[in-house]
C-alpha cells in the first residue's frame, strides 16, 4: 500500500473580499474604458475648482495653461524629481481628457451649475476624481520607491512618502508663482492632507513587514487609499453643508481677505 500523497493546500486569503467586489474592479480602474471615464471626471472636477477663480475676460490660452498646470502639477513635478517622463506626456489619453473638460467648461458652463445641485452627480464625479488620485499617488510612490536609494533604514522612508503626497496635491502649488500661498490661511487642505496620509500609508504597508502573508497586498492597499480619499472628500462635502462649519469657512475666508 503506497502512501497517499499530501496535497498542499493553498494559503487562506482572509482579506480577499477587498478584490472580490465589482467595486474593486472600478477601483483599480483594470479597463481603458473605466480608466479614462475616471479621467474626464477628474479633469472636470479640477476644472470645477479653478474656473470660478478665472477672469472671466483672461484670454483663452490663459485659461487652457491654467487648465493644463492644475490637472497635471503632482504627475509632473514628481516624474521630475525622479528624472522620468511626466504622466501627461507618457499618456496621450490624458491630455484628450484635459481637452475635453477644458472644452465643457468654457462652452457649457452650466454644467457646473448642475454640478454644484445635484448630490448623486456630485457624489459620482468625486468617487471618479479620487480613485484616479489614489491612482497617481501609488504609482509615483511606487516609482519613488524604486528610484530611491535607501540610506539610513532597511528602505528609503520618507522620499517616496514625498512625492506621493506631491503626486495627489501638486496642481495646488502651480503655476510656481502662487509660493506658499495655498496654504498660508488654512493650512493644509484636504487634497494635501490626505495625499499625504494615503502615501504614508501605502508605502509603509507594502514595504515592510506589515505586508507579511498578504496576497496582492499593492492592489489592496490601493483600493483602501482609493475608498480613504472619496470618504475624506464626501465628509468635507457634507461638513461644508452645515451651518457651523459654514460660519467658520466664512470668517476664515475674510479674514484671509483682512491678511491681504
């Protein structure tokens, strides 16, 4: 009688459920298709914050490099820091998506205004506009990290935690002749902010041990810096809306005018 061979049993994935969901497959955005609807949505959303701080009689070029520098500030001061090709010159899509969104603004400008009343189109437009930053935000991380020689720990710390967080807030500093400005008021905004805690903890989860025994632990990570930043960005939203919060944006606001 010969042995019965023992079968090696693959290993247990307990977090598996986080890829198993259609909205996983959203997340990380697997189809072109999916990829650059998510474009549109965060070219338009981009364009939703600056065009309102346009002169209206500024010209047309003006507004489509102001356009262009506010879409594309993190994928390309990064690539630069790392000596590599910016996100919008190693991608044709993006600029098409850029056009696109320039294009609806300047022409259809009520749409913002349909924007702005519509909580479920609001709420789908962030959902697209903060999965394709969490995109950006892991990749140069990812790149980052590569790139970066390690120094002082095991891996390099806090460089790629840097650019990521450059990567998801870039446009906010650009063109370079706003300084320090965006933040000289407030502080640290919520694009900022939550660049900066969604690279922390991507890189510190997928480089270390933390990561130990997890499989695809990269696509995981990124689907909860994905869900991290659409929550932040909807609790803004719905924290704007109350008459406390309101109040206090409002005295901030002039007092910001008062600073000037």
């Amino acid at each position: 009688m010969g042995r019965k061979k023992i079968i090696d049993e693959p290993p247990v994935d307990s977090t598996a459920w986080l890829l198993n969901s259609g909205l996983a497959e959203v997340v990380l955005m697997h189809t072109h298709e999916i990829k650059f609807m998510f474009m549109l949505g965060y070219t338009y959303l981009h364009g939703c914050k600056l065009f309102p701080k346009l002169d209206p009689n500024s010209s047309l070029s003006y507004k489509l490099v102001s356009m262009i520098l506010q879409c594309t500030g993190g994928g390309t001061l990064v690539p630069i820091f790392l000596n590599g090709i910016p996100v919008s010159l190693a991608q044709d899509s993006y600029p098409i998506a850029i056009i696109v969104a320039f294009l609806l603004h300047q022409y259809l400008p009520i749409l913002r205004d349909v924007l702005s009343l519509s909580p479920i189109l609001k709420v789908a437009v962030i959902f697209m506009y903060e999965t394709l930053r969490a995109s950006v935000v892991v990749k140069l991380t990812t790149a980052a990290a590569k790139v970066i020689p390690a120094s002082d720990f095991a891996i390099p710390l806090f460089g790629p935690i840097f650019c990521g967080a450059i990567a998801g807030c870039g446009g906010s500093f650009l063109p370079l002749n706003k300084g320090l400005d965006p933040i000289k008021a407030n502080g640290l905004g919520q694009p900022m902010l939550s660049a900066f805690i969604g690279a922390t903890f991507y890189h510190l989860f997928t480089q270390t041990s933390l990561s130990e025994g997890v499989i695809n632990a990269p696509q995981k990570a990124q689907v909860i810096v994905a869900l991290f930043f659409v929550a932040y960005h909807l609790f803004e939203v719905v924290g704007e809306l109350l008459p406390m919060t309101k109040g206090k944006s409002a005295s901030a606001k002039n007092e910001s005018k008062k600073t000037k």
